[in-house]
C-alpha cells in the first residue's frame, strides 16, 4: 500500500509536559539550520539525538543519511518527558531534534529526497509550540498539526512553512527508521483516516 503524504499517528502527547520540557532548554544555544538558503529569518535546532562521535554545533545538528549510530545528547537528559516520548516508537531512532521558527520565518519550498517511509526513512513532527498563523505545505497542501499530536510527512515531496504569527514555531523532530513495526503502524493509521471520511 502506498501512503498518503501526511498521516496522523495514533498518539496523543501532553502540551503541557511537551512545553516544560521545552522550557527546561530555555538558556540552551540554538544552532541555525545549516542550508541557510532553504530559509529566510531564523530557523535553528537543538540536537537531543546525534550521529554518534559528534561534538560540532552543526555535525551535531546534520542528520546525515549515510549515518547510522545516534547517540543521545546531553540536552535530552533534562527532557524526561521527551524520552518518554521518544520511548513510545519501538523502531530505530535516529536525529531527534527541535526545530524553532521565529516569527516572520519562513522555509523555502524543497524536497528532502532521503525521507520517504517507502525508501526507509519517516520523519515524524510533534508541534510543542505553534500559532494560528504558521502555514505548514506538503504538495502545495496545508497539514493542520496541533500540540501534542505526532505526524508523518513525506517529505521528499515538496513542502515548505510560514511562521506569520507573533511566537515561535517550535517542533520535535524524529528520524526514525521506517521498519515493519512503523509501517504497519502508518498503514494502519492511513486506513482509520481514510475510512473516516
């Protein structure tokens, strides 16, 4: 079966432990993206899983595809509800991070040509801190996502985002290996979704 380029998982987080683990990073260095021509404003991360040996800000930030040891961070051991979070998936994790947009930030429009549950690879998003105005596209198609909720976007496909509000965009973001575990869970969950239309 092929999925659809956005589908809900069957969790549902807390916002508010999302957030107080968010705030226990409050005095934490962000590192801006490093493919400053996909954005405008400031887009930046805190790595909580990184390739394994790294201690660059920026190698630290990078999920390599061609990487396959992840380590978690020291920034993850002041985030117990992240873990427990993190716990939830039964598959390889790989980069775990958060991901901030400032306001009047935007992502240009790109494809991330390794992230593709099909080819292997799921990138999953769980909105810590978000605004009315933050447009997120896949295919020229918004994916509404509220705190707490946790998404697979196919995004090798084009996709960009907007922060037109007044607060920071704030999601954690998981690599994860896309085996027989996830994707039975994906198809299982693009079914329900389908079949309550």
């Amino acid at each position: 079966m092929g999925l659809p380029d956005r589908v809900q998982l069957p969790f549902g987080f807390d916002p508010d432990l999302l957030r107080r683990d968010l705030e226990t990073l409050a005095a934490s260095p962000w590192t801006p993206h490093f493919v400053a021509e996909n954005y405008d404003g400031e887009w930046s991360v805190i790595a909580l899983r990184a390739p394994a040996g790294a201690t660059h800000p920026v190698k630290m930030i990078y999920s390599d595809p061609s990487e396959t040891r992840f380590v978690d961070t020291a920034a993850l051991d002041h985030c117990p509800y992240f873990r427990s979070v993190l716990e939830r998936f039964a598959c390889e994790l790989r980069a775990v991070r958060l991901m901030r947009l400032t306001p009047g930030s935007a992502i240009k429009e790109h494809r991330d040509h390794d992230l593709d549950a099909e080819a292997g690879m799921a990138r999953i998003h769980i909105p810590i801190a978000t605004n009315p105005q933050v447009v997120f596209e896949v295919n020229r198609r918004p994916v509404e996502m509220a705190p707490g909720s946790a998404w697979y976007l196919r995004l090798s496909d084009p996709h960009h985002v907007a922060n037109n509000g007044a607060t920071d965009r704030v999601h954690l973001v998981i690599d994860a290996v896309a085996d027989d575990w996830l994707k039975d869970m994906l198809e299982c969950a693009a079914m329900d979704s389908a079949s309550a239309i």
